[in-house]
C-alpha cells in the first residue's frame, strides 16, 4: 500500500517531527508566537514530504504529467519558503517580507508549467531543467546563507554558540550540494535533513534560553559560573556594576517600577558592552561583566559608555573594574578587586547625595 511505503520511506522523519512537536507542548521558555510557527514549520516539512512522495510516485507515467508538473512547481516553491519560514521563526525579529523572494519564485514556477522556463516533462515523462532551472537552488543558498549570517549577527560569538551555527550551515550546504551529486532522490531526503536540523537547534536553543536572566535577557548567574570555568586564562578584567537606589524605588513606586529600572539599566549594560564583554546579571541588581583579552583601556572606554548610557536614563550606578594585565589573577581575585571598586564607588555617590 502507498501509505505503509510512505511511512516507511519517512520513517525517521515522521518521529523526529513527532518528537519535536511532543517537546513543544511542555516548553515554557519560549514565546507563544515562536511555538506556534514551530508548529506551522512541522506540518509544512510534513506535508512536502507527502508531496515529495506523490511526485516521485507518478514518474515515469507520461499521460498525467501535467498533475507531475503541478507537483514539481510546488515543491520547487515549497523548499526556499519553508527555508524563508525557518528564518522567520529561529531569527527573531523577522518581518514577514522575509518571504517575499520564495513568492516571486512561486510565480516563476508556475508560469512554467507551461513555458518550461524552469522545468518541463519531456515525452518519456522525465524532468528536465529549463534555462531557468538552477533558479530554485540559488534562492535556497541565498536564504541559508541569510539564515547563516543572522544567527551569527545575534549570537554571542563564542564557541558554545558558532559550533551550533556552523552544524546548522553544514546541514542546509547539503540541501544545496547533495542535489547536484545524488541526483533528484535527494528531494526524499531534505525534509528529513531539514527537520533533524531545526530540532537540533530547537535544542540548543532551549539550553541558550535557560542560561539567560528572564527578566532583563541578560546571561544569569548560572551562566556566569559556567562561562568563567571556560579558558579563565583568557580573562583579563571584571566589571562589577551595583544599581543605586534600587530600595527606594522599590518602597516608594513598587516591585513593577523596580523591575522597570533593572530592565532600563540592564539594556545600557548590553548596549555598552562589545566583542568579548559578556554581561551577566548575577543578584537582584547587581551585574558582572567579563572582558576576555581586554586592554586596560578597553575596560576604561567599557565604563566610559556604561556610564553614558545610564545617565541618558533617570537611573544611576556604580561601577567598579579589576585588571590583570597578563592574565595571571584569579577570578576570585579579579571579583575581589572589582567589588570593592564599586562598592568604594557606591560610597562615594552615597555620600555625595548625603550632602545634596
């Protein structure tokens, strides 16, 4: 029967997608919107393997090759808008014209169901390429490379990070290449190739999100500690950052405005922070930065733009660094430095709004 040979065509696709779908129902760590195109993206790799699966079930039957044809246009389309629905649901924020050139490319796939302009059934009922027929391939490079590029954009460029990244190219490089060395049986493959790929990073992406602070987006103190166990050689400066008067907007305005002012003041954080300057937000309103293969002056010019930033805001803190020129102090000593720092500074600031 067509369905036992489907299913055990697509045997491995179909658990990795129930599989995927199965972990979605549990996760909270994600935004409803993000789960909901997850689940878009599942059942649009389901229903192109089916279609995958009718298409090569007809060849070689030249008196319906105009419903093959039907079914080459669509997966011909199907394959950069699925790849364009990756973008849009993994890269966030994605607008929706993301899926603009896939459409284009939708038109141009079906005009040539009668033209030939990308495709055409000869008279054995083989497929051939039409002058346009490498089209489809290049939009799927395009859009990976896009996806490749985006992901390395919002990454924080470790390794913990690229490695993930890197499998992903690997994985939609095939989608590109394997085509031109096995031949069209390869479409039986690139749903599978496509949902294992998605899962994978599903996952890294769920671990990601558990290493980051939900109320400011910022790495949380876990991550800290796994983060400075990680090459500590390579660490060269702390900087220890203590929001000030964060109590009395609590008593005075409520817990809501007090998250407010740690959200505000975390976002300077992260805008002020640059290659290698990971901000973690370790207490209530305390915060560590970690500078690796950092100069003293770019520790400086780090706490130059901190400060900049927060006095753009109604908010205030203090702002303390330790430095350890080759690298040789430890990081209980380099936080020992800078806590006192900044706790010298908190002084300071107290003192001085004392005699204001």
């Amino acid at each position: 029967m067509a369905v036992t040979e489907y299913i055990i065509q697509n045997w491995a696709l179909l658990l990795v997608l129930l599989g995927f779908a199965v972990s979605l129902i549990s996760t909270v760590f994600l935004e409803k919107k993000v789960i909901f195109r997850m689940y878009a993206l599942i059942a649009e790799m389901l229903l192109l393997s089916v279609l995958v699966y009718v298409e090569f079930h007809l060849t070689g039957q030249p008196d319906i090759s105009s419903v093959r044809s039907l079914l080459i246009a669509v997966r011909y389309s199907a394959t950069p808008l699925i790849v364009a629905q990756v973008i849009y649901t993994i890269v966030m924020p994605q607008k929706w014209y993301v899926f603009i050139p896939a459409m284009l490319l939708t038109v141009i796939d079906f005009i040539s169901i009668p033209t030939g302009i990308v495709f055409r059934i000869d008279d054995s009922g083989a497929m051939q390429r039409g002058p346009l027929g490498l089209l489809p391939y290049i939009m799927v490079g395009i859009y990976c490379a896009l996806l490749v590029l985006l992901m390395i954009r919002n990454s924080s460029r470790q390794s913990a990070e690229i490695i993930p990244i890197v499998y992903f190219c690997f994985a939609f490089l095939t989608g590109i290449i394997m085509p031109f060395i096995i031949g069209k049986d390869y479409a039986q493959l690139f749903c599978t190739t496509l949902a294992i790929s998605v899962f994978v990073y599903y996952v890294f992406l769920i671990l990601r999100v558990t290493k980051k602070d939900p109320l400011t987006g910022l790495l949380n103190r876990q991550a800290y500690y796994s983060d400075i166990a990680n090459e500590p050689e390579e660490i060269t400066a702390l900087v220890s950052i203590d929001m000030n008067g964060l109590k009395i907007i609590n008593d005075t305005e409520g817990h809501t405005a007090g998250d407010t002012a740690i959200s505000t003041i975390a976002n300077c954080f992260r805008r002020a922070a640059k290659r290698n300057q990971m901000v973690y937000r370790v207490g209530g309103d305390e915060f560590v930065i970690v500078c690796r293969k950092a100069t003293e002056d770019d520790v400086i010019a780090l706490t130059g733009r901190i400060h900049e930033h927060v006095n753009a805001t109604r908010y205030s803190c203090s702002v303390g660094y330790s430095f350890s020129p080759d690298g040789r102090k430890s990081i209980d000593e380099l936080l020992r430095e800078s806590d006192t720092d900044m706790y010298a500074k908190k002084q300071l600031y107290y003192e001085s709004n004392k005699q204001n």
